[in-house]
C-alpha cells in the first residue's frame, strides 16, 4: 500500500512540484489548496494519467482558519486515512517593516506561516505511531531584514518549532526542514529580479526545483536526521 502525504499549497509553485515529485516516488499525496482549484484538480488528473491505482484526493482549505484545523485533519483521516508524511509548504508572502506592521497584517502572516503549521502537526502527531514532518522555510530566518518583519518573523518561529518539535516528538516523528534561497521570483516580481538577487549569492545560481526535491528526498532517506534545517540557497545563508 502506498504511503501517504499532505502537501499544503500543494497545487502550485514550489507545492506543485513537491506533490510531484513525491508521486514519482511511489506516493500518493492530498494535494491541499486554498483558493488554486483549478489548478490542482488540473494536477490531481494530470499525476492520475501518469501513475494509475492513485487518485491524488484535492482537498480546499482556508489555513487562515487555523482554529478550525482539527476538524480539517479528522475529515482528511475519515476520507483518506492518516497520513505518513506532512510537508507544511503553504505560505504567505506580504512586505512591511516592523514600525509599519499592522495587528492584521501581523495576524495573517502568523496564521498561514506559522500557526497553521503548528496546528497541523500537532494533528499529525495525534493521528499516528510514526512518521515525518517536512516544514518549509525561508533563508531568510538567517537575517534580521525588517522588510518583512512579520513574515519573517512567523518563518523563525516556524525554524524554532521545528527544533523543539524534533526533540519532543521523537523517536516516532521526525521534524526536519528545508529553507530555499532564490527559487522562484515573489508572484509580484519577474525573472529580472531573481536574477539580480542570485548574482548576490556565493554560487551565483537560481536554486533548481530539482535541488529543493533532493532535499525532500534525502530527509525522507535518511532516518538519522530530525531537528535539521537544510538550507537550499547556493549559500545566500551565509551572507
């Protein structure tokens, strides 16, 4: 029987590709959305064709919603069983400096980067014997850039949870993450941009979809690691 993943946000960008990429290797994955239904029914059928006896389930969800999450994670139980892998890759992308940040500004960044997260693997945790939880990062969480001092903000506290969350909950879980560099340009920038911002790391390179699969990939291979933070940046960390 095939094991089974959540990807939140697992419908476009980065998501997308993860849920792929797990297909590929032999899983079947819910693929979570928010408001991209078209897209990841589009994907749902497309993996379909591609790997059959799998029916990659799009469930909707409004993460915002974070107090709500239980009875999110029980319907996805009931229906699906419960899952052996969770990757908490949606997020929330909004500019705006500590001294401009507004309690609803505050409040959306927290609820989508770092309490639904939260939320969803302490669901996790509840509903089985063992497992892992993948978290996606920023490398951002290296700095204390103030341009999005909430988003940023939300993403370190994500960095410690997953620490504190891999020593609480082992040896059954695992909590690892991944922190991308310069993957994709924010959805209101354009390639001109990522490319200047690649030109200010040390490897001088767009980190590949490829290389954040290969980290999903070695997380999940080896079961000697939890409580690590992979950053997949070409070393823009160390700035």
């Amino acid at each position: 029987m095939s094991k089974l993943a959540l990807v939140t946000g697992g419908a476009t960008r980065i998501g997308a590709a993860i849920t792929s990429h797990l297909a590929q290797q032999g899983w079947e994955v819910i693929i979570h959305y928010k408001s991209s239904d078209k897209k990841a029914q589009a994907l749902s059928k497309s993996l379909q064709a591609r790997y059959k006896g799998k029916s990659f389930p799009v469930v909707g969800f409004d993460l915002s919603n974070w107090k709500e999450i239980e009875g999110f994670w029980n319907k996805i139980v009931r229906l699906y069983s419960a899952p052996d892998l969770l990757v908490n890759n949606a997020s929330l992308f909004q500019p705006g400096r500590l001294s401009h940040t507004s309690t609803a500004l505050m409040e959306s960044m927290l609820n989508i980067n770092f309490l639904a997260p939260f939320y969803l693997s302490q669901a996790f945790v509840r509903s089985t014997n063992a497992g892992s939880v993948i978290n996606l990062l920023d490398t951002a969480i290296e700095t204390n850039s103030s341009v999005h001092a909430a988003y940023l903000l939300a993403k370190k506290n994500l960095a410690e949870f997953t620490r504190m969350a891999a020593l609480e909950w082992a040896p059954a879980i695992r909590v690892n993450a991944i922190a991308p560099g310069p993957v994709l340009p924010p959805p209101d920038k354009n390639e001109e941009y990522l490319s200047t911002i690649v030109k200010d790391t040390p490897l001088q390179q767009i980190v590949a979809i490829e290389s954040i699969n290969a980290g999903i990939a070695y997380i999940l291979a080896n079961k000697n690691i939890t409580g690590n933070i992979l950053f997949c940046d070409s070393g823009q960390h160390l700035l």
